[in-house]
C-alpha cells in the first residue's frame, strides 16, 4: 500500500498492539528475530511511528504465576529494542519519543494493562516506572483489588482505596493512567480524582454501539476535561452490533462521533489488532466466540494489522476533514499527550 503523502510525514501514534504477547509466546532467543521478521514490516508498511506495547496477561498465567508473565513480557519488550535498536527505541520520556522520532525509528513505549500480579502492592508502582512503564490501567473485564472492569458495571464500583492510591502513585510519578476497560462507577471516580490528563488507550463510542467496553459521552467530555485523549479501538465488535457493520466507514462514524463530542484534540487510534495474536496463540479448536459473546477474530476489512492504518487517513480526508486535523486524529494528539506528560 502506498502512503498517502499526509501519512508519511504526520506522526502516527496507534496506542494498543498486543504484539508482545505474541512475540513473548516464542522461546527468548528468537523475541528480537521474530518481532523484526513479523512485526517490523506491518508496523512500517502502516506507518506508524509511535506504538503502545501493552503487557496483558492471559488467564492461564493468573494469580500464581502473573508477576512473573508480567517481567517475562517486560523483559521482551527490552530484547525487542536493544536487538533491533536501529529501527525502534524503548522510550521512557518525550526527549527519548521525539529522538526516535527523529532518527527514523518507531518509539515503543511500555504499558500495563490491568496489572495483573501486582494486585494491592502499590509499593510495586515505583517498580514497574523503574522498568520502562508508562501508561497503565487497573481492571480487565473482571474484578482487581483495585477496581472493577466494565464487565462488572452492574456492581457500581468506584476505586478501592488501593486504586486510589496507585492513581495517586501514577501521577506522581508521571505514569499516565488509562481508563479503557474500567467500569462506569470508576471511571467517574478517576475523573473526579484525577490531577492530570488521563487516556483511553482503546474504547470507542458507547452511543453508536451500546457495549460496556464503549465510553458514553458523557465521559468522552470528562476524559477531554482532564485534557487527555480517547484513542478509538478497532476491534470489530466494539463498532458495531451485526456483522454487516464491521466496515472502514463504521470505524470512521467512530472517530468522527468522539471528535465532535470530545474535541478534535483529544482523539486518537487505539486499534487493538488481535486478530494475529489470536491466529498465533488460540488453538484451532477453541476458534469462535469467547466467553463474552464475541468473534475475537472479527476485524474491518483492510484492518486486520497495522498495515492497514493508512486507509484511516485516506478514509479521514475522503470525508472532508482538513488535513491538520487528520494529523491530530491519527497521532498528533497523543505525541502532544505524552509529551506534556512524559517527562
């Protein structure tokens, strides 16, 4: 696919690729290998110039063995970069985004999602910030010592006084916190708590499909209020209830529903392409829906991969949108983000 002019020279930020969990699936003599042979070419044939690395930690590691999956991903995100450092840096601040950026290289920045294996330990915050981390969210689809996942809404939730204190925790150490996958009630708790900017880092627009993993309106303005940004999520399911609905112009309802709701500067691309990971991790035989009712194989069209991430932009300007927005939508946003925060 050739980039459009406007892709090639904009600064492309897509805030949630699960890659490690494939990459960290293979034995560690070959993480650098494979990411270069599998990942590489996608993530530069889409252009993107900023990628999120979220550790996620699949079931059959939880509890015991968790913290331990955790540093094992941690650990391969690290290989990643030094065994391919001529092409992406592992960054920790805005001055290390912007000299990837302007070397040529992909900036790989570290997340956790739900932080699995930490449990109540705030004290393992300072621990992870240590490591390389800087984005992180504190529920799944489930129930954490620290808070509810969106699964759990019915429950009405807010934080514990755990999660109040890792929020705390994160912002004094400037790890930005992310509220994708949070329940309702704790959303509005971190919204209410929060002294800095927050992100989602994949949720799209409850008011065109009405799932939990979705974020209404009302806290599409509250996330903007805090100056932060919502980074719309891809996955199939989430942007439409039937089939027929997977489509690139649903995506873009998508984007376009949150900017005018939120504000053209606090919306992003969160795509999470998990269509691969699955293909790589998911036995044949459990191939289908998963327990939450839902094709985790299910993509739009043209966007089973990073490669894909230009037809957003073309998408953008076919619909009219100037192209110093486009700019902001599909990366602008988040690299003025992290670089007001990271640092």
């Amino acid at each position: 696919m050739t980039l459009h002019p406007l892709h090639r020279r904009a600064v492309v930020a897509d805030t949630h690729n699960d890659l490690l969990m494939a990459v960290s699936a293979r034995p560690p003599h070959v993480w650098s290998s494979f990411f270069r042979e599998r990942w590489l070419p996608q993530l530069t044939a889409g252009g993107v110039d900023l990628q999120v690395l979220p550790v996620f930690i699949d079931d059959q590691y939880r509890p015991e063995g968790a913290l331990r999956q955790t540093l094992r991903m941690i650990e391969c995100a690290h290989v990643i970069a030094e065994g391919n450092a001529d092409r992406v840096a592992l960054c920790r601040d805005a001055r290390e985004i912007d000299a990837a950026l302007e070397s040529g290289r992909i900036a790989l920045v570290l997340a956790l999602e739900s932080m699995p294996g930490l449990d109540a330990s705030v004290e393992l915050i300072p621990t992870m910030h240590r490591l390389g981390v800087r984005v992180a969210s504190i529920a799944h689809f489930g129930r954490t010592p620290l808070a509810d996942g969106s699964a759990e809404d019915a429950t009405g939730s807010g934080l514990t006084s755990h999660g109040v204190a890792v929020l705390a925790e994160m912002e004094r150490l400037g790890v930005i916190f992310d509220v994708s996958h949070l329940g309702a009630s704790g959303v509005a708790h971190v919204l209410e708590l929060a002294t800095r900017p927050v992100i989602a880092t994949h949720s799209s627009a409850r008011a065109l499909r009405d799932h939990h993993r979705n974020l209404t309106d009302e806290q599409l303005r509250g996330v903007a209020a805090t100056g932060g940004v919502v980074c719309v999520n891809f996955f199939a399911p989430f942007l439409a209830e039937q089939p027929a609905g997977y489509t690139l112009d649903r995506l873009l309802d998508h984007i376009e529903h949150i900017a005018g709701v939120a504000g053209l500067d606090h919306v992003g691309l969160g795509p999470d392409f998990v269509k691969e990971v699955y293909d790589d991790l998911l036995p044949p035989f459990c191939e289908g829906e998963n327990d939450r009712g839902v094709d985790p194989k299910a993509t739009v069209p043209g966007l089973a991969g990073p490669e894909g991430l230009p037809l957003v932009t073309e998408g953008l300007l076919a619909r009219g949108l100037p192209e110093k927005d486009v700019e902001k939508i599909i990366g602008g946003n988040v690299h003025r983000l992290f670089g007001e925060l990271l640092t």
